[in-house]
C-alpha cells in the first residue's frame, strides 16, 4: 500500500469518522474517492499531510456544520475537493479552506448556503473553479466584498439559488470565463446588468 496512487472506495457504506491518520503511510497517495458513504466527521490528524493529495472527493456523506475538517489544514498541496451534497449551511464550518494555497477547484454543490459574501471570507485567492450550484445564497451586499477577493476564477456556477441581484463586484474578475446564473430571481435593469459583467467572459447562461 506504499506505493499506492489513487483510492477509490466512493458509494460504499463506509460510516462515522474518517481518520487522517490512517492514512499516514500512503506517501505516494494522489487522489483519495470516499464520495457517497454516511462519513460525519473527520478527525485532526497530520497523516494525509504527509501524502502527495491532490484530489479529495468527500460529496454525498452527512458532514454539517458540527463537523470538525481539521484534518484538512495539513492539505497544503490540495487542488481539487468536493465537499458537494452534504448539509453545510454556515461558512464558518469550512473556514479551513482559507488556508489552502494551491486549491483551484472547490464543488460546494447541493448545500445550504444563504450569504454569498460571507462564504467570500473563507475560500481561497486561488480558486479558478468554483461551483456552488443548488444552495439557497443570496447577495444583499454594497461595497467592497471578499467574495471579489477571488481573482483567479474562471468558471463561476452560482445557478439554482435565491439571487435577486448579481454581486457588484463579479465585472472585476477579469479571468472569468463561464458564469452560470440561471434558475435564480434576477430583476432590475438588463442595461446595468449586462455592463456589469466580467469584460473577458465567453459563457453565460
């Protein structure tokens, strides 16, 4: 098992706590599947921090926001994770995020999230794609967000959510490319919406 690369044990019955630990001598270890299983909780712990992980998928378990993702802070070298399907609805139980440097690609799908700019103070500089599809975020923010903090997305999912009004600050992010609005409450004026937009996007639905 040293030498092993990827582990997939997604849609399995696997339950309870996940351990970092026990994966303390899986070094060469990339790309780590435990999607749709009943995991709650994930232990502190530095084992997964002396992998090579660069792709976690931990969609569809029962994580909330009593779980503790402590275990996550030693995944410095982490650039994909999916955390969609679970029953996150404050941002303040993924605040470990904020402390990845090389995540690109983060799926918050299928949660509960309400505050678009909140959820702005606890993701990372470097995200180029984030999906956060199917949540219940709303943007009811003027003035300077965090959430306009995210220079480096390229594709922004935002559709299927209680948005009346696009966040003032998306025309800055200058590497977007697609953004996804649709099933949404949008009004307001369609002149100031469309020069609202990002100057370089290619993809809006």
């Amino acid at each position: 098992a040293r030498s092993l690369r990827i582990l997939n044990l997604g849609e399995n019955v696997l339950e309870g706590v996940f351990p970092p630990n026990g994966f303390y001598n899986f070094r060469e270890l990339e790309k780590l599947d435990l999607s749709y299983n009943r995991i709650h909780d994930l232990e502190a712990g530095e084992g997964l921090g002396k992998t090579k992980l660069k792709t976690l998928h931990l969609s569809g378990n029962r994580f909330s926001n009593t779980a503790r993702l402590k275990g996550l802070e030693h995944l410095v070298a982490l650039e994909v994770l999916s955390l969609s399907y679970n029953q996150f609805n404050q941002t303040r139980s993924i605040q470990v995020l904020k402390d990845m440097p090389k995540l690109q690609e983060l799926d918050l799908q299928g949660n509960d999230f309400t505050d678009l700019d909140s959820l702005g103070s606890v993701l990372p500089s470097s995200l180029q794609v984030l999906n956060l599809r199917d949540n219940q975020l709303s943007w009811n923010h003027e003035g300077y967000s965090k959430f306009c903090g995210l220079i480096n997305l390229q594709e922004l999912d935002l559709s299927n959510n209680s948005l009346t009004s696009m966040p003032n600050c998306l025309g800055n992010l200058s590497r977007l490319r697609t953004l996804e609005l649709s099933d949404n409450q949008l009004n307001g004026n369609l002149s100031a919406f469309v020069f609202g937009l990002p100057p370089e996007l290619e993809y809006l639905s």
